[in-house]
C-alpha cells in the first residue's frame, strides 16, 4: 500500500543521512495496532472471525508499552538508522497462530515451530537492542476493561440531579432597606456554587454571589 511504501522510503532515507553523517541517531519504529486500555474488552470476541484481525498478523501494541518504547529509543547509546517492530508479545487471539496461518495463510511455511500465541511478529531485536519488554499482556487487561465499561454504563444510567428549589418571597430584612432574596443562607449559597448554570440572578441588592 501507498502507506507502507511512504513507511519504507523514510527508512532508506534515514540510512542515507546516516551515512552522511556517522554520528546522526535516526530510530523507526514500526508499530503494531496500538490499543488503550478500555480497548482490551473487545478482545475475547476477536476469536469468532480470523480474517478480522489478520491485518497485522494478529498483533497489538499497548499504548504504554508503546510510549516505554519511544522513551527506550531516545535513551539508547545508538548510531546509525535502526528500524525495530514493536508489538506485545503475544497475539490478539486464543486461537492457536498454526490454526489461524492454516485458515487464512494456507499452505505457509514455518522457518521454526511456532508457540501458539506468540506474537508473529519479531520483537526480538527491540528487546536485545533497546531492552524493550512489554508489560501490558491482555489477558491480564481484560477484566479490569470490563470493569471500567461497567462503571461508565451505570454513571450514564443514573438519573438527572434534581431541580434547585423553587425561589421563595422577598422579605424585607430587619432594620435595613435592602431586601432579603432567596438566595441568601450558607446552604443556599454552597447549592449555587454546584449548580451555578441552573441558577439565576434574583436581582436583590441583598443577594450575595
């Protein structure tokens, strides 16, 4: 694809500035699909269809462990163009890699047997290189995703606040000439603070804001 092709063309550039400049630093970093945390809830669905996700050979990337990447990256004592793949160490699926290379990739040949879900694509550099470990497996991300989803469903679903209390008469105010509005009293008063949008003026010079 036209995006992979621009991807590849820097990569040979950054080797030729390189070569112009022996101590010039150019590191690529080839990502897998980045996913956020509230992501990983949608995983265990991901087995019902192998096509869906073999764009990327089934692979992901956490964002954090993303983030440590670039942060490794930068730090590293490095000369040259580098170019590592990042990507978790195991895929997307619980359906064995073979099972899925035989579905979608039939007839593929294995330079080396294959764990059932290591990621298929090769981290092995970045972790030799940059010391790069990703952190964020998501079978261990599942649950807590779930449970944040379910958290964020039950605060939608709960009922409005309540209206602000009808405004009562003025009454003149004792020994004065201002009168006393409704809004006046420590109670009142902290109510408008939380619900100043719902509020409005009652235009009593005695009405205190």
């Amino acid at each position: 694809s036209a995006y992979s092709l621009s991807k590849l063309l820097s990569e040979k550039m950054a080797e030729q500035f390189c070569r112009w400049d022996k101590k010039t630093k150019i590191v690529g970093l080839r990502f897998s699909n980045v996913i956020e945390p509230q992501d990983y809830a949608n995983f265990p669905a991901f087995d019902k269809d192998a096509r869906a996700r073999y764009f990327n050979l089934w692979t992901y990337i956490d964002a954090r462990d993303g983030a440590r990447a670039v942060r490794l990256a930068l730090e590293a004592k490095l000369t040259g163009a580098h170019v590592f793949a990042i990507a978790n160490a195991d895929s997307v699926m619980s359906r064995s890699n073979d099972e899925l290379l035989d579905e979608v990739f039939p007839k593929t040949k294995r330079k080396r047997p294959l764990k059932p879900n290591e990621s298929l694509i090769a981290i092995e550099k970045a972790e030799r290189v940059l010391g790069y470990k990703p952190k964020y497996a998501w079978r261990d991300q599942v649950k807590k995703a779930k449970a944040a989803a379910a958290e964020k469903q039950r605060r939608i679903s709960l009922p409005p606040p309540a209206p602000p209390p009808p405004d009562r008469p003025h009454s003149a105010r004792s020994g004065s000439t201002e009168t006393a509005g409704p809004c006046r009293g420590e109670a009142a008063r902290r109510y408008r603070r939380r619900h100043w949008s719902r509020t409005r003026r009652c235009g009593s010079a005695a009405c205190r804001r």
